[in-house]
C-alpha cells in the first residue's frame, strides 16, 4: 500500500510553511521534529497499530522533505 504525506506536512517542504507549522506543533526547531522521528525509527515510540497494518509517522510527515525547500 503506498502512502501519501498528510497535506500539512507536504507543504512544509517549504522552509517558511515549516517554520510556521513549528508552532503548530510546538516545536522549536527541525532538531526537534527530527528527534522525534528518530525515536519512532529506533522503536522508542511507537505509532498506532491495527491487525494487519500500522501508520508511518516520518512517510506521513514527509519528514526527509521537510523544510527543504526555498
């Protein structure tokens, strides 16, 4: 099953959408954000899971394109 980014974070390629979707999330850096993904990586956190699937935080929060963009 392939998997989309949500649209939130699909924007936030760009650097000034990142910026302001930081206070959404109330952050105050990428290196936060990227911790956080680094965690749910190494297994420290866990996403939701279901019988026979489970989310993605980093494919659904575009996280390798975040802010990336001018």
């Amino acid at each position: 099953m392939g998997y989309s980014p949500f649209e939130i974070f699909a924007r936030a390629q760009s650097k000034r959408y990142f910026e302001r979707l930081m206070l959404v999330l109330g952050i105050t850096s990428k290196s936060e954000f990227d911790a956080l993904m680094v965690e749910f990586n190494e297994g420290k956190r866990q996403a939701p899971r279901w019988q026979f699937d489970s989310i993605h935080p980093a494919m659904l929060a575009n996280w390798e394109k975040l802010s990336t963009a001018a």
